[in-house]
C-alpha cells in the first residue's frame, strides 16, 4: 500500500511539473490601448489631451529655417511660459484675453526700430525684465497669444502624416507607453501613456523637425497678470516681422 501511494503521489508531482504556466497578459493593469489599432490610440490620446485642463508643454520645433524651444504651461483661461528663437528668449503670459511679453535685452535689441537705431536709442534698457502689454490690435498678437493657447498648439504639434501602424511598448518618465508611428516613423512617432488617462506624453516630429514632450497634465499652476510697477508701454509694433 505505501508503495502504491508513493506511485501516485510521484506521478502527481511528475504531471504538476509538467504543465506551464500561461503567459503573463501584457494588456493587465493598463488602460487596454495596447489592443486597439494604431489610429484609434492616436485618436484616444488626441481626445484625452483635448478634455484635460491644463498641461505643461516642452521641447523644440523646426518650422523651415525657423527654429523654437518651448516651456509652456497651458490651461483653459491662458498660458504662461518661455520661447527661445533666433539667440532670444521671451517669457508670454497671457490671462483670458489679456497678453504680456517680458524678453532679454538680444530681443528687443532685434526689434530695435529704424527710428530708435537712427537716434541711438536702446529699448532694452528700459524693457528689459518688464512685462509689456501687447494690444489686440497689435499684428503680432494672433502669432504670440497662439503660443498661449491649449488647443491650438495640441492641434498644430500633434500633427503627423503617412499611414499610422503601432509602435513599440516602453517607458516615459517612469510611465509605460505604446508608439503610434507614421509613414515609418517618417511622418513622426507618438509615445502614449499605457496607464490611467491615454495622455500623450511624448511626440518625435517628421523630418527631424523637433521633439515635443506633455506632462503635469491636469495641475493647477498659477496664472495672474503682473502687477502694475511691473508693466511699462512699449509704444509701438512688438514684432517687426509681424503683419
């Protein structure tokens, strides 16, 4: 009888052994993009960037011979931030309809009048570290305030060409994403997050044109117009260029 029950018992343990295990889902704990086809993730993470109140927007832009680096935070009632061009830098804030402009001395020094270089006169010394108010009227107010504005710059960033196919899984700022790629990776790559909101998180842009990176979605962050001492009137078109 023992003999039998060992028997048994041996061949119990032999077939346990045997069996494996079934893979792990790559799907669980996720938010189940990673089974949807490629345009339908582009399409979710468009529709969640859409819907969130705010965001904080990084990285470069290359637009033809022009050339931007971005810190943006954007929200529902404007957007505050820093954009670098051309060896200049300048700080927009922009609270509801109301649009500010602080810049470095190489800035106003290239918008520097034929007027003012004729008499010798230096702007930046009286603009530098001061916000200027830009009047709706001005021609270069569509072009700045568009840099405060959620949806418009989630609609002209997140722009990509050529047919859509699902990328790699990875991981972004410690948060696990899958790519949505077009034309190849030619028409730029998409990293969406795979966990809680399908946010995208980071987007590598067609033709080397830049890399753009999305976080702090949904923080608060605070937004008020300068203070009175801090506003001087420039008096004039902000941007030469503009118009």
């Amino acid at each position: 009888m023992s003999g039998l029950i060992c028997a048994t018992g041996a061949g119990l343990l032999t077939g346990c052994a045997g069996e494996e295990e079934p893979p792990p889902d790559p799907d669980e704990g996720t938010n189940g993009l990673g089974s949807l086809p490629a345009a339908t993730i582009e399409e979710r993470a468009f529709e969640a960037a859409s819907e969130a109140e705010s965001l904080r927007l990084t990285g470069s832009v290359t637009a033809g011979e022009a050339g931007f680096r971005l810190d943006m935070r954007l929200g529902p009632e404007g957007g505050v931030g820093e954009v670098s061009t051309q060896g200049a830098t300048f700080e927009l804030l922009r609270v509801e309809d109301e649009l500010f402009i602080k810049a470095d001395a190489a800035f106003w020094q290239y918008q520097q009048s034929e007027d003012e270089a004729e008499r010798d006169i230096d702007p930046s010394t009286k603009l530098e570290g001061m916000y200027v108010k830009v009047p709706p009227d001005d021609p270069s107010y569509d072009q700045l305030s568009g840099f405060t504005d959620k949806a418009l710059m989630l609609e002209l960033l997140l722009a990509m060409e050529g047919t859509r196919e699902t990328g790699d899984r990875g991981m972004f700022n410690n948060v696990q994403t899958i790519s949505v790629v077009a034309d190849e990776g030619a028409g730029g790559v998409l990293e969406v997050a795979l966990v809680g909101d399908p946010y995208p998180l980071r987007l590598e842009r067609g033709g080397e044109a830049g890399e753009i990176r999305m976080a702090e979605w949904n923080e608060e962050f605070p937004l008020r117009a300068p203070q009175e001492e801090q506003i001087v009137d420039y008096g004039d078109q902000i941007l030469k260029d503009a118009g």
